[in-house]
C-alpha cells in the first residue's frame, strides 16, 4: 500500500447496505405532513390571506438555502480531493432532490404570490422609487434574474449529483426504490471501463465543482439581495448575501450530523461510519458557527459604527418592540450556545450534544429567516403582538414534509454510500489526476 492510499472494505460489505430501505411509516409521515401543510397553505393563498404567502417564503428561504448549501459542500469535497467523506457524502447528496420542488415554488411565488411577498412590487413604475432601484426591481427583470439564477444552479448541482452516484449505480447490482428503475438503467447505458470512468468523472466534476462554486457564491447573493433584503426597499448591505448562504451551509452541516448518525443505525454500518467522521464533522459544525458569528457580528457592528439612517434603521426595527425576543434568540440559539457547547471534543462526537446544539442551529436559522421577511413586511410591532402562529407552523410542516419526503425518495432510489470510491483498487489515483484518454499522470502544473 502506497503512502496516498486508504484502506477499503471490501466491495460485498459495502453492497450488502447500499439499498436498505428507509421505514415506510417515516415516508407516510413525511407525505402526511406535506399534504397537510399544503392544504392549510391552498386554503390560505385562494383567499387572498398575505401571512399563508408570508410564510410560504421564509420556508423556502430556510429550506433552499440548506438544499443548496449541501450540494455546494459535496462538491466541495471534489475540489479538495476529501477522502474522509467518502462513506458518508451521500447523505448529504440527498438534499438535491429539494431542489426541483424549491425551484416550482419559487415560481409560484414570483408570479402569483408577489403582492404579499415584496412590499414593492406595487410601487414599481411608480414615483416612489429612485431610479436605479426603480429600474432593478423592474418586474420583467426580477423575474430574469430569479429564474436564471436559481434555475442554472439547481440544473448545475442536479448534474452533478448525478454524476456522482451514476458512478456508484454502474458498479452495483441493480436494487432500490422502483420510481428509479428507468434513472438507474440511464445512468449504467454506456458505462465503460472503471478506471477510465473514475478519471473522466473525476475531471468533469473538478471543473463543474468550481463552476458551482463561483456561481453559489454569486447566485446566493442576487437571490439573498432579491428575495429577503429587498422587501426592505431602503437597506442594503454587502455583507448580506454572504451571511444568508452562509447559515444554509452551516445548518445544511448541522443536520448532517445527525442524519449521519440516523444511517449508520439503520444501515449497521459502524464499521464503514465511525467516530472519527463523527468528530470530523462536529468540527466542521464549530467552525462555521464561528465562521456565521464572525460575518453577523461584522456586518452589525459597521451598520451600527457608520451609524448612517439608510443602514440602521433595518437593525433598529428588529431589536425594538416584538421583535427584539426573536432577534436575540437567533444570536443566542445560532451562535452562542453551539460556540461554547461545542468546544470539547466530547461535545462533538457524543451523540445527545451533537443533536442538541443541531437542534439549537436548525430552529435559530429558522427564526433568523422569519426576522429577516416579517419585519419588513409588518414594520413595528408592540410586545406579544408577533405575527407567528397557524400559518407559519403550518407551512414549516408542510415545507418539512416535503423536504423529508422528496430526501427519503432519493436515499431510497440510489446507493446510499459512495461504494465506487470507497472499493474501486483505482480510487486513490484521484489524488494524482490522469489524461482520460491516456491514462498517464497530468504533469503538476496540470
């Protein structure tokens, strides 16, 4: 064995878990959820009422955003060349199949809930607007940007995603959920030799990595600036778009961490998922709580150190009045207590903890999400006169439902590990990359 390679079971041990099935009785309950949230959410939006689109929004926020994120962190792990994720990638490759349903309800969103979203939409065409935003949340504009953007990412981590588990289903016998029977026998047409298949996918995901990463760190801003800084039409900020992507990457780690945990007991697989991975992404959860911290605080602290009208007043509205409880509950919730809590080794890799400190960052975002929409939309509130009730836990249950479900389809439809690159006697070449049609190592500078 060669210094850059790793040790790897064998390719039997790893089949015997690719397909083993999520519970039924999760799913329904999943699919449950989703129907009821949707329900309340249709009987909201056919008469009129702003808070079931109000609602609809944060939700789409909050759940894109860790979608999104995760499929960013998958890839990566390609440009880092990461082999300590190999057992565990998958489940973080699962979140793709929000994607699609977060995409149609974007659009339903821009097109026919836009009145109760956007608090300007009205005024556009209109005096009340200076002339640059006038032209930028132009109605035919906006729209460009929001089905351009989200569209040509989404496309961009779904091809991905099936690049990646294209490789694992070509070297597995054919199992899992019948929905995807015709998507796996697409993905085994013309899949040639393994060592040739490993460096083309190999050097196709290299460049779609850094493709994805230069277009999530732009595509979030614009969307960030367009669907939940914009309902303020006066604030801006250049730190906005970065702090919002950013809390979907670190939830997206956080409920990692646990789902990590959730498979290895379904799978039995505690010999191919250990402790140390469980470490490794406790860590990666503490720094960027620390990293979400770093950018909230700083782009605090200049809005209130410049002390300009236009910038302050957005962070006024949301530390005075009803608001003030939720804002310092994101703060603590989001940053304070996983900062402190995950300081110790223990923390990270005792399963409790780790849940708990997840949990903490899950409903901190989601607050975070609401304080960044509602506010805007409602302005000053006197105390116990928060806008938060039916309708908002109604459509969390239904985003929730449909977010587990669409996840558990997926899981259930492919190999649930990376079983290519964790068998393959060719897997640790990656670490020196080969002319595809050669097959001779790539001089360094290649």
């Amino acid at each position: 064995m060669t210094a850059h390679e790793t040790p790897a079971p064998s390719r039997e041990r790893v089949q015997a878990v690719l397909y083993t099935p999520i519970p039924a009785t999760i799913k329904h309950a999943f699919l449950v959820m989703w129907a009821a949230g949707f329900a309340v959410f249709l009987f909201g939006a056919v008469r009129g009422n702003g808070r079931a689109w109000q609602a609809f929004h944060v939700n789409w926020l909050f759940f894109t955003t860790i979608a999104s994120a995760a499929v960013m962190f998958v890839a990566v792990q390609r440009i880092t060349t990461a082999r300590w994720s190999r057992s565990v990638i998958r489940i973080m490759e699962g979140f793709a199949a929000f994607l699609p349903f977060a995409f149609v309800a974007l659009l339903l969103t821009i097109f026919v809930g836009n009145t109760h979203v956007y608090p300007w939409w009205n005024v556009v065409g209109t005096d009340v607007l200076k002339p640059e935003k006038e032209l930028y949340l132009g109605h035919g504009f906006f729209w460009a940007r929001s089905i351009g953007v989200f569209g040509a990412l989404t496309a961009l981590q779904l091809w991905y995603v099936w690049t990646s588990v294209r490789l694992d289903v070509g070297v597995s016998p054919d199992g899992g959920a019948a929905w995807a029977t015709g998507i796996r026998a697409a993905m085994r047409r013309g899949f040639g030799d393994e060592r040739r298949e490993l460096h083309t996918t190999h050097s196709l995901q290299g460049k779609m990595a850094v493709a994805m990463a230069l277009l999530f760190g732009f595509g979030w801003c614009v969307l960030a600036w367009d669907h939940s800084m914009s309902l303020d039409v006066h604030f801006f900020s250049t730190m906005y778009g970065w702090q919002v992507f950013m809390g979907g990457w670190l939830v997206a780690l956080m409920i990692f961490s646990g789902l990590v945990r959730w498979f290895n007991r379904l799978l039995g697989a505690q010999d191919l998922i250990t402790e140390r991975q469980y470490h490794d992404i406790g860590k990666l959860c503490f720094a960027f709580t620390a990293f979400w911290g770093y950018l909230t605080f700083s782009q605090y602290l200049v809005i209130w150190y410049g002390n300009l009208p236009e910038e302050t007043h957005f962070f006024t509205l949301r530390l005075t009045g009803a608001w003030k409880s939720v804002t310092v509950s994101v703060a603590v919730l989001t940053f304070v207590l996983p900062f402190f809590g995950l300081l110790s080794v223990k923390a990270k890799t005792w399963t409790p903890t780790m849940l708990f400190f997840a949990a903490c960052s899950f409903v901190g975002l989601w607050l975070q999400r609401y304080t960044e929409v509602y506010p805007s939309i409602y302005g000053p509130r006197r105390a116990g006169d928060l806008p938060l009730g039916a309708w908002e836990v109604a459509l969390f249950v239904g985003f929730l439902g449909a977010f587990g479900w669409l996840y558990s389809q997926f899981m259930d439809g492919f190999p649930k590990m990376r079983i290519f690159l964790m068998t393959s006697a060719y897997r640790d070449e990656v670490q020196v990359p080969c002319d595809v049609e050669t097959m001779e190592p790539l001089p360094a500078h290649e």
